[in-house]
C-alpha cells in the first residue's frame, strides 16, 4: 500500500505547532494550534496533555500574575499544578524541557503566593517552598528570611539548609544541618537525599551502617531516623575539620544529641591545645553521655 507521506507527517507538523507554542508560553498560539490538532485529529493521543498545559498559560489559570489571597487557593493552584500540569509536561516534553517549562510555572506560583504568611498546618502552601520546587535558591532564601523565628521551626530551617546548600555549599551549612537534626531528624534524612554534595548522604549512611545509639525513643520514622539527631556529633569523629563549622550551630533545646556535639567539638579544641587533664573529664562526659559516641571517637585515638 503506498502512504501519503504529507497526510502521515501532517499529525506531527500539528503537534510540533503546539509544542512551539507551548515552549514559548504563547497562550493564544498554543490554544490556536491545539484547536487545529484536535479539529484534524480528535483522538490524537497527545492531545489531553497538550490541553491540559495550553490551559495552565491562559489568563485565568496558572500564568495570571494576579496574587493568591489565602492558603485554600494556593493548595488547590498547587495541586493542578503536581497532579495534572507535571504529569502533561513530562508527557509532551523531554525530561530536560519538562524541567525547564515546569521551572517557570513554579516560579509563577511563588511569585503569586509571596503575600502568604507560613502557615505550620500546610507548610508546603508557602512560597518558600514552591522557590525550592523552582530551583530558585536565592528567592527560597529571601523568603524564609521573612518567616518570624524560622530557625527554631523544622520545615523553614530545612527550606533555608536546601537552599544555602545549592549557594554557599556543604561547609558553610552545616550549622542548619545540625540544628535541623536536633529538631526534625526525619526531616535532615529527607534533605539529604536531595543535596547536590553527594557527601551530606554518604556521611549519613556511614552514619547508619556504624553508630548504634542506645535510644529507648520511638517516634514516626522507625529508631534509625531518632538516632539521626545523633548525627551532627557523629561527624566529628569522622571529619574533625568540620569542627569550626559545627561550632557555629546557634543553641536549640539542649538535648542529648545537642549538648554531644558542643563536647566534641570542646574535645577536639582541648586535643589541638594538649590540655590532657582536661581532655580527659570531658572524655568521661561523652562517654556517659552517649557511649556509642564515645566508642566511635575514641577508635581514632
């Protein structure tokens, strides 16, 4: 059977119009070209996704610059956007041009929900946290810093560690790291996971595999996630040139895990300046602080 070959191309022409259309964000050019698409081919498989993102850039949905009065809207803006706008832009792009398109969607977003004051009830409904979606670090930071008290609140502090991640680096935030351990381990874990230094998550599974801390506390999470508050200390047996960093970690709620890492961090000054007699006591502090600890130090002694 001999093909057309322009009648077989031309479904594609349509689509490639649309996709166009949609890179540049043109709402009436993409609304143009889907109506064209779905006139010629009404059960083009690609269509529903091609819809679904030429509607999210027309005045009225995501791409209008008008602000998002309360926490309701952005959850429901938020949720169109995860559950149908991410799902179609991955459909119709690459891997690469989902992220790029996505990005600027997110980014309208923030832009829209700036006003919003955090709410702990819906901690993901704040701009700060649609930023970090963005990939827009600086903005991220901006907005945490305007969170009353945001470095004793676990979801900000872990929002301003993410984004001084990706801008200063892991040296320079390892005080939020460790006052986010002693706060929300279960939160540290979930950062980690994501850090753009592969260090931060190899640390922690070495973490995992060697420190075994004697905690009756169970909390959501399972033991592993309870011992991670442990983890600030930890690394200082492994890494001491950490020590001037850690140091600077402000106070929190002087917990176990808290009050380990500031004795670490005396014990390592103590061995820079031979002080023995001291190094001693506070040696014996750590040991009955928190043995496992004392026994991970003491293996490079």
């Amino acid at each position: 059977m001999q093909l057309d070959i322009f009648e077989d191309s031309r479904d594609v022409m349509l689509r490639n119009d649309v996709t166009h259309a949609l890179e540049q964000r043109d709402a009436l050019g993409a609304r143009s070209a889907c109506d064209r698409l779905a006139r010629d081919y009404p059960a083009d498989d690609s269509l529903p996704a091609l819809l679904a993102l030429a509607r999210s850039i027309e005045a009225g949905d995501l791409g209008q610059p008008q602000a998002i009065g309360d926490h309701e809207a952005l959850r429901a803006a938020r949720k169109m956007l995860e559950l149908t706008i991410c799902p179609a832009a991955q459909r119709v792009f690459d891997h690469g041009g989902a992220s790029r398109w996505l990005r600027t969607s997110w980014q309208d977003l923030a832009r829209r929900a700036g006003a919003l004051p955090f709410d702990a009830k819906s901690p993901q409904d704040h701009a700060a946290a649609l930023w970090l979606r963005a990939g827009a670090w600086e903005d991220a930071a901006q907005s945490v810093a305007s969170i009353e008290s945001w470095r004793r609140i676990p979801t900000p502090l872990a929002w301003m560690a993410e984004a001084r991640l990706h801008l200063l680096g892991l040296r320079a935030t390892w005080p939020l790291l460790a006052e986010l351990g002693w706060l929300s381990p279960t939160l540290l874990e979930s950062l980690a996971q994501r850090s753009p230094d592969p260090l931060l998550p190899q640390l922690i599974r070495s973490f995992e595999a060697n420190f075994n801390a004697d905690v009756d506390a169970i909390q959501e999470g399972g033991a592993d996630i309870v011992e991670l508050s442990w983890f600030a200390a930890w690394v200082l047996t492994e890494r001491p040139v950490f020590r001037g960093h850690l140091a600077l970690a402000q106070a929190s709620q002087h917990s176990a895990p808290e009050r380990a890492m500031r004795l670490m961090v005396e014990l390592l000054g103590l061995e820079r300046q031979g002080r023995h007699a001291d190094i001693v006591l506070r040696r014996k502090e750590l040991r009955d602080l928190q043995p496992s600890l004392y026994a991970a130090y003491m293996k490079t002694r």
